[in-house]
C-alpha cells in the first residue's frame, strides 16, 4: 500500500473512531479539567483536539478497536497536560513567552507543577517497568477512569486492574518520595 494510501486509511480509521468515541473523550477531558485552577487556559475540548493530533502524527501502528483508540487517546491527553506543565513551568524559569498574558495574582504553586512534571518522568520509568501498570495508572489517575472502566478499555479483568493499580500506586509513592522530603 502506497504511503498516501495508508495516511488515507488511518485518517478514515480516527475519523470513524472519533464520530464514535468523541462524547466520551470530551467528557473525560472534562473531568480531568475540573481539577486545574480556573485561569487554565487549557480547555476540555483543546485538550481531546490536540491529543487527537498527535494521535494522527504518532506514526504508530494503527489501532486494533475503539478500545485501543480510547486507551491512546486517554494516555495523549494525559502527555498534553503533562507537556503542558512543563511549558509553564519553563516560563516561570525565565523562557518568558508563556505567561505573558496572564497577571502575577494567577500564578499557580510552581511545587504543583514540578510535581506534575516528577510525575511524568515517574510514569515513564513506570512504564519501563511494566507498561500494563502504566497505563492502568494513567487511565485510573489522569484520566480519572472506575476500576470496570479502565478494564473496558484495556480489555482486562477488573482484578488485574485492581492488582495493577495497587502496584503503580505503591511504585509512583516510591518513585515520588524525595518531593515529600
């Protein structure tokens, strides 16, 4: 299949998944932003966008169901709001150009973004560890997904879901705790 017809294909493929799957994905971008201050600038259907774009330009394989597409989905919001936090935090050191707009008053903690921040590069080494718990981790926390909806998703039992996140949550307190120190 010629490259032009595979970018034809994949883009058929997020476009039947997102007609199907973008109530749901809006929703939880929704709930995730529900948590971040009200000067966020970062808005639910910005977020499901720009995780949507780079699920286009990932270049992985394409996915198997709308399972998957969700699980991908999910996890590229929680990168965006990670990468995100990182940009934020880069204009307070001194980069400049990202907080410009927004007055001294509205600045969040810059200890909740670095740990954010801690929390990515945890979730990655987590990730090199055993990816499943990863990514029970990242639809359980960032995406603030039930036990039954994280299994759905990942297409697991609901106790592997439940074994898995009590082995994230103890390896991230492990992986976190100098921030507590």
């Amino acid at each position: 299949m010629a490259r032009n017809d595979q970018d034809a294909q994949r883009i058929r493929e997020i476009d039947s998944a997102l007609q199907a799957l973008y109530p749901e994905l809006r929703r939880r971008a929704e709930m995730v932003m529900r948590g971040e201050r009200s000067w966020h600038t970062l808005q639910p259907t910005a977020l499901v966008h720009e995780a949507i774009l780079r699920l286009m330009g990932d270049g992985t394989q394409a996915w198997t169901n709308e399972r998957e597409f969700l699980l991908r989905a999910c996890h590229q919001m929680g990168n965006v709001l990670i990468d995100y936090a990182r940009r934020r935090n880069a204009a307070k050191r001194g980069s400049g150009q990202f907080l410009e707009e927004l007055n001294d008053n509205c600045h969040g903690s810059p200890s909740k973004i670095d740990r954010l921040i801690a929390l990515a590069e945890a979730l990655e080494g987590l990730r090199a560890v055993d990816p499943r718990a990863e990514r029970v981790a990242v639809l359980r926390f960032l995406m603030d997904l039930t036990e039954q909806e994280t299994a759905e998703v990942l297409e697991i039992s609901i106790k592997t879901v439940a074994r898995d996140w009590k082995f994230a949550r103890a390896w991230l307190r492990r992986a976190l705790a100098p921030l507590r120190q």
